[in-house]
C-alpha cells in the first residue's frame, strides 16, 4: 500500500472543499489511488464525491492542485 504524499512538505493528508461552502473541508488520505476519508475529522457530514478534476489542498502546507495529480504522480 502506497500512500500519495504532498509534492511540497510530504505530507500524506489532503483534504476537499464542499462544492457549497467552502469552510466546509474533507479530510483524506490517498492509499493506492483510493480516496480514505478521516472519520474523525468529517464526523457530521457526508464527504461530496472526489473525480480527477477536484481541486485538492494539502492538509501540511498551501499545496493544491487536482486529484488527478495527487492519484497518479505523487504516490
Ligand atoms: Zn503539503
């Protein structure tokens, strides 16, 4: 199992924006191109779907760029 990591700090936490409020963040890991929501940190709410085209933040640092990325290039 590989774990996608951040580009910029290593850090293996991203995180996704509710479409319709955005201080309203999902955090995740990426294991092996599989999105694993934190149960913790979502506890109220139902993550919105993740697709290649969802911008993606990092958890560690100002890094964000699509899920695609995180997915494929960054494991
Ligand atoms: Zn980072």
């Amino acid at each position: 199992m590989k774990n996608s990591k951040c580009p910029a700090c290593g850090c293996t936490k991203f995180y996704v924006k509710n479409p319709e409020d955005e201080f309203d963040v999902y955090v995740f890991t990426c294991e092996d191109g599989e999105v694993c929501f934190d149960a913790e940190s979502n506890e109220s709410n139902s993550p919105p779907p993740v697709e290649d085209e969802t911008e993606t933040f990092c958890n560690g640092c100002a890094w964000h760029d699509r899920f695609q990325k995180v997915k494929i290039d960054f494991k």
